[in-house]
C-alpha cells in the first residue's frame, strides 16, 4: 500500500473535499476506511498525537477555500497540494521531540486525494501546520486578480524537473600492440 519514503502507491480519494456533487454515505465511509488504513500503516507503535481522516478533510477543505478566495478557476486548481502535520506537545517540561504523522494531499481533476502519509518530529509547543503549495501558474492568476497579499504567504512548487540520465563514460578501445 505504501512505498518506503511515505508516498501511497495508490492515491486515496477525500470523498466530498473539493467536489461540486454530494457523495455517497457509502463512499464517504470506504474513503475515510481507506484514509485510516494508511495512517495506521505509518503509524506503527505510535500511540499519541495521531491524526485521524477527519484532520486531512479538513485540510484539503480548508485548501479547496483559499483557492476559491484566490478567485483560480476551477479548472486550474489540479496541481495545488496542501501539507497537514499535527501540533507536538503542549508541556514544556516534555523535553524530547515526538512522533507523529504527516499527511499530504493533492488536487486533481475531480477533487483532493491524499498522496502521502509518513512519520515526522514534533517539538513541545510547535504549532499545527498546514500550508497549501500553488503551481507557478495558480500564483499567476491570484497576483493578476490582485488576490495575492504580501501579508498571506502561500508556498510555490518548483516546475516538475525530469531525472538526468547518467552519462556514459565513451568506450575506450585497447590497442593489441604497441
């Protein structure tokens, strides 16, 4: 179900995050299933400060209005990711870092799926986090609405770069003589 660095094998569809039609009871249950069989997969012996489905419906939720606010069109919000991670421990006294889960999600033609779920630190007292990442051309459409303000930090992803091949050394050939 999950490769090794976190990232799903399989994206996990956020039934009702991001849609324009209502959905199934009976799809909203096999989706929030899903969601907690790959959080629990990556939790292992983790016992607290576990986030559960309804924390990334809310993200992706959360992320599907501040696009909305951005005034991007529905048809160029594919591509915007939002990345959730809990709030780590509310004593001071707690002294070490502690682990939890962090989960990533990513919108797609027909709504938010979850693409990633991994373990993460947390450190006392560091606040929830979730920030929603843009495309270059998402960015571009909020600043020529003029709905881009210094004040709202919104993160742009890199453009998708594809791997360099290895270069070959030429093959040399070994003269019989001398």
């Amino acid at each position: 179900m999950m490769k090794e660095n976190g990232k799903l094998a399989k994206p996990i569809l956020i039934a009702t995050a991001g849609r324009n039609k209502d959905t199934s009871d009976e799809a909203e249950k096999a989706s929030e299933k899903a969601i907690q069989s790959a959080i629990d997969a990556a939790r292992g012996s983790i016992q607290k400060n576990v986030p559960t489905p309804a924390d990334i419906w809310v993200a992706a939720d959360n992320a599907e209005k501040k696009l909305e606010s951005l005034k991007i069109p529905v048809a160029d919000r594919p591509g915007a990711i939002v990345h959730f991670r809990p709030e780590g421990p509310s004593a001071k006294s707690y002294k070490y870092a502690q682990n939890t889960i962090e989960m990533q999600a990513e919108r797609k033609r027909d709504g938010w799926v979850m693409t990633h779920v991994g373990r993460t630190l947390v450190y006392p007292q560091q606040p929830e986090t979730e920030r929603l990442f843009l495309t270059p051309k998402q960015r571009d459409i909020a600043m020529e609405r003029g709905m881009m303000v210094l004040q709202q930090k919104f993160s742009v992803q890199e453009p998708r770069q594809p791997k360099p091949q290895a270069q070959r050394a030429p093959e040399q050939g070994v003269g019989i003589g001398g």
